[in-house]
C-alpha cells in the first residue's frame, strides 16, 4: 500500500466509527466539549480502546464530528428532493442548517483551537454547503419557485448570518421566522 494510502475500513470497524461520531455528537451538544472521553465511548457501546484508535485525541474527534456533520447536512439534498418538492426541500434543509449551525457553535472554541495548531477543520466546508445550496436552488429554479437572480453564495451568506445570530435554543424560533422572510423573498409568486 503507498504511502499515506489507508486501507478500507472493516464493516464492524466502519460500524463502530459512526457510533462513536454519533455518541460524540450528541454527547457534546448536551454535556460539553469537556466530557471524559470514556463516557463518549460508553454512550457509543464501544470500549475506551476502540475509540482511541480511531480517534487518538480530542482535537481528533472534535474535527471528525464537525466534519461529519457537514457531509450530513450537504448528503441530505438529493433524499429532500426526492421526497418533497423543491421548495419544500430547500425550507426543510435550512432547518437542518440550523441544526448544523447550533451544534457547530458549542465546538467553536475546540474548532478554533485545532487551527490555531494548524490543523484546518473547516476545509472544503463553504465550498460544500454552497453546492448543496445550489443543486437545491438549481431544483427549485426548474420548478419555477424561486428567483433565478440570487445565487447560493448569496443564500450562504444570509443563511449563515442568520444562523449566527440566533445561535441557541431561546432564538430558534426567530432564526426560523428570519429563514421564512429570506425563501419567501426567493419564492416566484405565480
């Protein structure tokens, strides 16, 4: 195997990764980014062992549950659109935005650490929320529903400037009014 090259992982072994990514996830959002690892690895139903080889740090979980949760947010676009239409998949996915946004605040301070070290959590993020925004706007333009004069950077942008500021659980319902007035302005009114 060349260098660098990592081999695939076993079904189990794949199984176990996404339990501890879940368990983290959900552990962090309701207990902090200090929780002991341990209890992680409990909440996931794998051994301390099992979840230092995968993730031998802090750092290293806390990047790999942002990154996660950023492939989920952006892999749910072609299940929105086959099940609702356009415009209704691109009003659930900016409430999975929310989540995604409410969840990546409590890491800030982790996510911020890790770069300042030099590692780079954030990546190809923008680049990927804005292709999910596209092909969902991209949708909703052959359906006639919304504007074609407003591209996705522009949706990014308001999007995240909402989720921003009405980050926490006491602003939801404000952050969801906001992202109504933003898709109703986007909306083609027939």
């Amino acid at each position: 195997m060349a260098d660098g090259a990592q081999r695939p992982l076993r079904a189990d072994a794949r199984r176990n990764r996404e339990k501890i990514l879940t368990a983290a996830a959900r552990v962090f959002t309701t207990q902090g980014l200090d929780v002991q690892m341990e209890r992680i690895a409990k909440e996931a139903g794998v051994g301390s062992a099992t979840l230092y080889r995968n993730f031998p740090t802090r750092d290293v979980l806390v990047e790999a549950v942002y990154r996660n949760e950023l492939a989920q947010l952006c892999d749910a676009v072609p299940t929105l659109l086959a099940r609702h239409s356009p415009i209704e998949a691109l009003r659930a996915w900016t409430r999975l935005f929310l989540d995604y946004v409410t969840a990546k605040y409590g890491m800030i301070d982790a996510l911020r650490a890790i770069t300042a070290t030099g590692g780079n959590p954030y990546g190809r993020s923008r680049e990927m929320i804005r292709a999910a925004i596209a092909a969902l706007m991209d949708a909703c333009a052959a359906a006639g529903t919304i504007r074609t004069d407003v591209g996705p950077a522009d949706v990014a942008a308001a999007l995240e400037g909402i989720a921003l500021t009405s980050a926490g659980a006491e602003h939801r319902q404000q952050a969801e009014r906001l992202l109504d007035l933003t898709l109703d302005g986007l909306t083609v009114r027939h």
